[in-house]
C-alpha cells in the first residue's frame, strides 16, 4: 500500500468534499494515482454511485489492484465494456459503488436513461488536459448536469505542457466541464517542496562523454536538422513557424506541430515542403537511435533510408529525393557510421606475389601503436601481450573486411557501476539486519522495451576480465553475422526488383546488440580519420574564382550521394557472392539460441528456484504510475537510470520520503552535450514555464456563467408552432426536435454538437443509415479515410443501395476534420491533369502517381451518382458545419420514428415461416433488386408473384426504390428483349 505524504494529504483535504467540483493540476511523477485511489476509497460505498472516467485498460487494472490492498474488495472498481449488455449494466448501476466506465457507453447509457443520471454521486474524469470542445467528456458533463446538479465532478490531470490550445486553454476546459475551482500543483509548490526536501536520495550523476565517430554524427544530424528547418520557414513564408526551433525538435510531439501548422494548407504546399516535414521526422529518429543502437544497427538503418530514398518499392527511381541526404553533414554521418561498424581494405587482385610483407607492415602497425601510446602517456605492454595473442581471423569474414564493432560509451560504464554496487553491497551486508529496509535488487531503468532488451543482452554476455570497451565482443560479433546476411538479401531482393528488408532481430528480438573494441577503432581508422578531417579543411579553405574552370577534386554532393549507393550496392553483392561461397547458412547458426542441456540428476537448485536478491538485477522500462508500485514492492536501495527521465526522478523522491529508514543510491546516466541533454533541460523548462503560464491565466481568467437548457427547451418549442394554421394560434407542437443516432457514431463528436445545438439525440442501432433526420431523410456519414475503405471494399454501394430503398430522401455525407484542409487532394495534383491536351501525357518513371487515388475516388464518387441517381452527396468542412446542416434540413419537417427507423432494413429471423412460399421467395430473390435485405419487405407489400408482376413500373419503384425498382421491372417485361 502507497503512503501518503504530507502534500498528498493536503490535496486530499481540499478536493475531499462531495459538496465540491474542481480540477486538480498535479507534476508528473508526484502520485497522482494516490490521491484518485485514496479518494475513490472515501466513497466506496454501496450508497454511492460515483464512475471513473476515462481512464485506460492499463489504468483501471492497476487502480482496481491498489483499491484491493487498501481493502475495497466487495465489490471494489467494476469495469464496464462493450462486452457488459444493457441489462448486466443496469443491474451495476442499481447496486452502487465504484465503476470505471468507457465514454461512449456512458454517453449512450444517459441518452437512453439506462442510468440514473440524477442518482449518481459524482463522476472522476481523468486526462482532462484531453477536453475539447468537442469530446466525449464536454458531452457526458453536459447530459450530467442536465438532471443532476448536486452530484460532484472532480477531474486529474499532471500533463500541464498539453494544455496549450487556444487563447486561454485553462478557462476552455473549465468551461467544458463546468467547474470553477482549480488546484494547481508544480514541483516547486511550497507545500511539495517541504515534504520531499526533508530527505533527499544519494543521487550521482554521471555525464559520459560519446566517442568521437559519435559526436561526429551527432554534430552532422544536429545541423541536417537546422539545415531543413530553415528550407521549410523560406518555402513556407505565409506562416508563423518562428516558434519551431532545435530544442523542441527532440521531442515527438514536434512532428505533429509542424504538422498541425501546415494542415491548413496542406492541400496548397508543394511535395518538397511534404518531403521536409518527413525528413524532420527522419532526423529526430536519427538521433535517438544514435544514442541508443548499436554501430550495426544504426549503420543498416542509415543504409535502408539511402536505399528508400533513391528508389521506391518496385524499383523505379523517387522523383522527390531527402535534400539534406545531399548535404556534406549528411556525407559525414555515413561515413563516420560505416567505421563504427567496420573498415574495407582493398584486397589484391591476380596471381600471389612471391615477397610476402606480413612481418614488415606488422611491425609499422606496431611502431605506429608505441608512438600513440607514446604520445598519449599509456603503457603498451599489455598490449603488446595482447597483439601477440591475438585471436585468428573468423572465417565467415569476407576478404578485406576488418571489424571494429564500436561499443556505447554507457554500456562498459554501466559494467563499472554494477561493479561499485556490488562491493558496496558486500561492505553493507555486516551492517544490515534481516529487519532492514529495502533489498539489494538492482533496478536499471531505461526509455523503450528494446533499450531493455539491449541491457539484459549485453549483461547476460557480458566478459568481465575483458578490457574495457570489448566485454561484449562475442555478441557484436553474433550481430556482424546477422548484418551480413542482410546484406547479402538486400543483394537478392534488389536482383530480384523487390525494395529492401530491415535488419534481422537477434535471438532475444532485439535489432541491436552491445559489444565494440574501441581499442581496434582508434588502432585501424585514426589515420583515415586524420586524412578525411585535412582534406575537409583543404576543400573548405579552396576559393572559388568567379569564370575559372571548375574543381575537379571535390564531387558535388549529388554526385557523393549517388556513389554512396553505389558503393553501397556493390558491398552488397560482394558479400552476397561471398556468403554463397561458404556452406553453413550464417542465419541458422546466429539466431539459434544458446541451449544447455540439464541432466535430471544435477542440482535442481542450482538453475531453477528464486535468485538471491543481491544476484537479480532488474531492467525495467518508464512506465506511468505503476512505477511507483513497482518501487515500492522490491524496494531497492540502488537504483541506475540508463536514460534521463524527469518524472522518475520524481517518483524516487517521492519513494524515498515514503520510507524513511531506507537509503537510496541513484545513479544518474546521461551523455554530455547530447541530444538527450537537450531534451531534459528543455523538458523540465517547458514544463516549468507551463504551470507559470497556467498560473497566471487562473489569477486573470473570466468564469464562465452557466446557462440553463431549459431556456433552450422553450425556444424548440416555439420553433415547432406551424406557421401554416392562424398564424400558429389553433395549435401548438410540443414535440422536441430530435435525431436518431446509431450507436457506432458515438465516436465521433457530431452527437455532442447535435446536443449541444439543441437537438434530442436518441441513441439506437440502426441497419440503414447513420442519422435518420425526418422519416424521409436518411444520413451515411463519411470521413475521408472511412470514405476511402468504403469505396475500396464496396460496402458504401450497399449503403447506398439500402438507403435508396426504404428512405425517399438519402444522403451521402462526407465531412472533413476540422482546422484542415477542405480539399480532396493537392491543388498541385489539380493543375497536372486539368490542363487541356490533345494527346495523352507520356508516362514518366515517377514515384507512384500522386493523384491517381484521388482521381480514382473521384471517379468513385461520379459512378456512385450515376449508379443511384436519388442520392445527394453533402460535403461539410467541419462536424460544426454538419450541425448547422442537420437543423436546416430538419426545418419544418416531421420528426422521426426511433421504433420504425430500427426495423428498416433490419433482418428477421430466418427460420419464421419456413416452409410457407419457400419456392416463391426464392424466385423473389433472383429477381434484380430483390435481396435478403428487402425480400421480407416485398412479401408484405404484394401477395404474390403473379400481383408483382402485374404491377406498373411506378408501383416496383414504390416498393424496391427507383433503380432496383426499375431494374427488377424491366427484366419481368423486357428481359430477354434487352
């Protein structure tokens, strides 16, 4: 069970009361699953009806397991689903307590009063940095307080960066949920500050530099990044992009800024423009990779972005090419990659030569050696020891290929600080007594499930006796095999016109694997490195003379980029002929996992049973606040973080004051002036200046006044008085305007707008159609990718076909996402084909067209009209437009029938009637027009065959709808003469 600190319960006593509704701003990583679950305890009652919003399958499973520790057990949180039914559900709601439930069931539920909406105590809303306008959540509060204006609603919330959309983002959310108090928490509240800063845990930082090769590639990504940035603000002058900068490129959520800016117009930016946010994308990726592969991996990934970027998938050249692939830093980046992994020397061609050097050039290399052991004040002894033993050449190596297999500087530093935790260990044992706190279980904390994967490998490989940077030679050399094979595939599939496979994964799934010599990589490719860096300064410090004939010495950058492909496939294609040479399949023998056979008369004990905690090093990957349940069940007193991570600092703080006779060690990883540097600082000053920003909007911020519905209950009332009768004086309407919804479409957030317009929205299941408006109108709702798939599988010419059957009135509705483009495809894509020509364009060797979908969906659309000529297509910018479009065609119309709307269309049970004019059904479902569908349908309306074919042309269409109508009456009369 979680202790509560002081500033816990200080929360607590302030938002405790059920007579209040507030909105709780809490940092990450201070426990806000705590203060829900403690809250949630208070009113666990079989009196109450309170329901947790929002919250994720992940979320509900581990509220539920700390409710059960903290002793609510009968009945504890009960979780609904789509699998729950209607009456399991009501039986829930009638018994009171503690239920997590989903939007949409809640929304549907209320609409059809399957709950008791004035009944329920209050309702919990977590994530409220997600309430918009148009959610889910701005819905169900205000069907809540429609019928319920005493019951609390108290809504979480600890990603304040997220609440940043709109003028004043914190009043649009307290408006939606209707709530006038706030509580907001940072990290240096003064109260927060108090209770962690009594005892604070033994942090050492430890700031690792990277590798030359590293910083190297680091420094070339960093300025491809500047590089495309600024082309993307000069291609795209109209926008204000001055807010995109470096520092919040490390982070995800940039791509879906720049992204977000660019929506807009998206349908008028150019491919270049496209092809720049991608490569935005690119290079983000890039970086973290570089931080967190291996060489190998890294290196064929950089080899699989060459090859996607000169050629498509089936083989043709790409038009639009990555500009910064043709830049000098990008040049770099492959180079310096490439050495990381592995040097090609130039193997000699022809006949043997008869003086063999092998002695002399091993004493150059030896000489070289002793002068930068000299030079660097190192001892070459040891290694003098080891170049005598050093080990024979692999055969699965092809010729003129030596490895260097660098390693991360973080993977021999965290061996270091294993080893310092256990000396340490064995210095404290004597001290601690069985009563003792906390255990000696080594927690490793990293980014991503595969950085974990990347750990365990290298520690269950590691050679301690190893020198440092080489503890894990053999598995880098296990990688090497598996990146050959590779290779020599990616030879195959380019032979056979298929695009490139991503590396392998090793026997434990992983694509990376640790392990370098270091040693090897200063040894073999220091010179070359040397070479490269004067001869970039030559090229650099060379003027141009302005009418003087070009340089020949320096490619273009082009020309660099399209010999790296070169190159590239050539490697390829050596090694493939090597590997064809050799008789053990590489593949087998590298993912086959190392097996240890156990006989049954050895010790048991001795591989099975549970390991002494001291001997368990546990590698755990960031999660959300199950790491707080994590800390405190194996409570370690030592704790390394791979990775940087603000929160989980956080939650160490928070684990440390929980427990106060427990003394914590954390070791604090981080490379030095690196990208992951970058994004902490910039992760912590973001999320500082957000609270200071929300701070200040809630001392200056308007609150709303709440309206009552009731007022726009009257106005529906006087919208339906008929104008047509004395003036609307002899009779009154007092029907509500109402909408039938099907159940599915409470995804989207039409309903919500529906309701909030003054609509009454009933929820039922409906078989044709989407929304019924009037008993003659009859909506199928469409957004673009929906639409796409409809077309693609052929279900939205069966949508169609129904609609035109049973309503008068069909509508297609195709509605577009709100704050982008309104726009089926590029404005670009409209000039290539719009212009008149008298002779076919010639085909040119492109990428795929880019408007061949959409002019195939055009051409869709206008067979779709063809086809059902009764169906009128709607386009809508925006669910807001769509709204406004529903009450104008609702305009003195009828309103609808929920009863009849569910059984149009609707099958009925097959096996009623069996028996009964079976051979009369089944000529009815030959004719044309005639289906299981509609078939019963027909049985009702005519009596028998003979009466369906005495009727007039009219008369089918009255029954079958107008095209399968006439189709089904000519075939009856004109079959065999057509």
């Amino acid at each position: 069970m979680s202790v509560l600190l002081p500033f816990h319960n200080s929360v607590l006593e302030k938002i405790h009361d059920p007579a209040t509704s507030e909105l709780v701003l809490l940092a990450r990583g201070l426990g806000l699953r705590r203060i829900v679950c403690k809250l949630l305890q208070i009113y666990d009652t079989p009196n109450n009806l309170v329901l947790l919003v929002n919250a994720t399958q992940e979320e509900e499973t581990a509220i539920g397991e700390e409710l059960g520790i903290m002793g609510c057990r009968k009945p504890g949180l009960r979780i609904l689903g789509f699998e729950t039914n209607r009456k399991d559900r009501q039986d829930l709601y009638k018994k009171g307590g503690l239920v997590s439930i989903t939007s949409q069931i809640f929304t549907v539920d209320m609409l059809t009063s399957d709950i008791p909406t004035h009944l329920i105590t209050g309702i919990l809303i977590l994530h409220a940095e997600r309430v918009t306008p148009t959610s889910a959540e701005a819905f169900i509060v205000r069907l809540y307080r429609e019928k319920n204006k005493n019951g609390f609603l108290k809504a979480f919330s600890d990603q304040p960066e997220h609440i940043t959309s709109g003028l004043s983002p914190l009043r649009t959310i307290m408006k939606e949920l209707q709530l006038r108090t706030v509580h907001i928490y940072p990290r240096f509240h003064a109260e927060i500050k108090e209770s962690l800063d009594r005892k604070t845990p033994d942090i050492v930082e430890l700031h690792q530099n990277m590798t030359e090769a590293m910083s190297e590639i680091h420094h070339g990504i960093v300025q491809c990044m500047t590089t495309t940035l600024a082309e993307l603000k000069r291609a795209n002058t109209q926008l204000d992009l001055d807010d995109l900068s470096i520092d919040n490129a490390y982070f995800r959520s940039f791509d879906m800024i720049v992204r977000r800016m660019l929506d807009p117009v998206w349908h008028k930016v150019g491919p270049r423009t496209k092809q720049l946010v991608g490569d935005l994308a690119t290079l983000r990726r890039l970086l973290t990779y570089l931080l967190t592969y291996d060489a190998l991996a890294f290196h064929a990934y950089l080899e699989t972005l060459i090859a996607a970027n000169t050629a498509t998938d089936s083989g043709v050249q790409r038009q639009h090419q990555s500009p910064w692939m043709l830049t000098d830093a990008a040049h770099t980046i492959f180079t310096y990659a490439k050495r990381r992994c592995y040097v090609m020397n130039p193997v000699p061609r022809g006949p043997p030569q008869v003086i063999d050097l092998a002695e002399e050039e091993e004493n150059a290399w030896e000489a070289l050696d002793d002068m930068e052991a000299e030079a660097s004040g190192r001892a070459r002894s040891s290694d003098k020891g080891k170049e005598r033993a050093k080990p024979p050449r692999k055969k699965w190596l092809p010729e003129g290929m030596e490895p260097v297999l660098e390693e991360l500087p973080k993977w021999y530093l965290l061996a270091d600080i294993l080893q310092e935790i256990e000396e340490e260990t064995i210095r404290l044992d004597p001290l601690l007594s069985s009563h003792s706190p906390g255990s000696n279980t080594v927690l490793v904390m990293a980014s991503s499930l595969q950085t974990c994967t990347i750990i365990k490998d290298f520690l269950s490989t590691l050679k301690a006796d190893a020198p440092r940077g080489s503890q894990g030679r053999r598995m880098m050399e296990d990688k090497l095999r598996l990146y050959l094979w590779w290779k020599g595939k990616l030879s195959e599939r380019r032979a056979d016109g298929k695009g490139p496979i991503a590396l392998p994964q090793g026997k434990d799934k992983s694509a990376t694997a640790p392990g370098a010599s270091r040693q090897a990589n200063d040894d073999v490719s220091e010179a070359l490195k040397r070479k490269d860096r004067e001869r970039q300064d030559r090229a650099m410090n060379r003027r141009r003379v302005r009418g003087g004939a070009p340089v020949a010495a320096a490619p273009s950058t082009r020309d660099r980029t399209e010999s790296g492909e070169v190159e590239i496939k050539k490697e390829a294609d050596e090694i493939a002929d090597f590997l064809s040479t050799q008789g053990v399949d590489v593949i087998t023998e590298a993912l086959a996992p190392d097996m240890q056979l156990f006989m049954m008369d050895d010790d048991f004990d001795a591989h099975y049973g549970l390991l002494a905690p001291e001997q368990t090093v546990l590698v755990r990957a960031y999660a959300d606040d199950t790491d707080d349940q994590v800390l405190q069940e194996v409570k370690p007193r030592f704790i390394i973080m791979y990775e940087p991570n603000l929160e989980f600092i956080r939650r160490i703080e928070v684990y440390r004051n929980s427990n106060p006779g427990l003394g914590v060690r954390v070791y604090f990883m981080m490379y030095k002036m690196s990208c992951e540097e970058g994004k902490y600082l910039t992760g912590l000053r973001r999320e500082k200046e957000s609270f200071e920003r929300l701070i200040r909007e809630r001392g200056s911020m308007l609150m709303p006044i709440f309206e009552d519905r009731a007022s726009a209950a009257g106005e529906a009332i006087i919208k339906t008085i008929s104008s047509r009768i004395a003036g609307g004086r002899k009779e009154v309407s007092t029907e509500p305007a109402r909408v039938i919804v099907d159940m599915r479409e409470f995804r989207s957030s039409l309903p919500s707008l529906l309701h909030a317009s003054g609509l009454l929205v009933l929820p039922v299941t409906l078989t044709v159609g989407d929304y019924i408006l009037t008993p003659d109108i009859c909506v199928e709702r469409k957004s673009i990718p929906d639409l796409i798939s409809s077309f693609s599988s052929g279900r939205l010419y069966t949508q169609c076909e129904l609609m035109s059957a049973h309503y008068k009135q069909p509508i297609l509705l195709i509605e577009f996402e709100e704050h982008k483009s309104f726009s089926l495809e590029a404005v670009a894509d409209v000039k290539s084909y719009a212009k008149s020509n008298k002779f076919p364009p010639k085909k040119k060797p492109t990428d795929a067209p880019p408007s061949s979908a959409l002019q195939s969906l055009q051409a869709k659309l206008v067979l779709l009209t063809l086809t059902f000529p009764r169906v009128r297509i709607l386009w809508a910018s925006s669910p807001y437009a769509t709204a406004e479009v529903f009450t104008d065609l609702k305009t003195n119309s009828p309103e609808p029938d929920p009863s009849r709307a569910v059984l149009v269309g609707a099958e009925e049970d097959p096996d009623a009637g069996a028996g009964v004019n079976a051979a009369a059904e089944e000529l009815l479902r030959s004719l044309p027009g005639v289906g299981a569908k509609n078939v019963k349908h027909v049985m009702g309306r005519v009596g028998s065959v003979r009466e369906l074919c005495e009727l007039g042309l009219k008369e089918v269409q009255d029954i079958l709808g107008v095209e399968p109508g006439k189709a089904c009456w000519e075939f009856i009369h004109q079959g065999e003469k057509r």
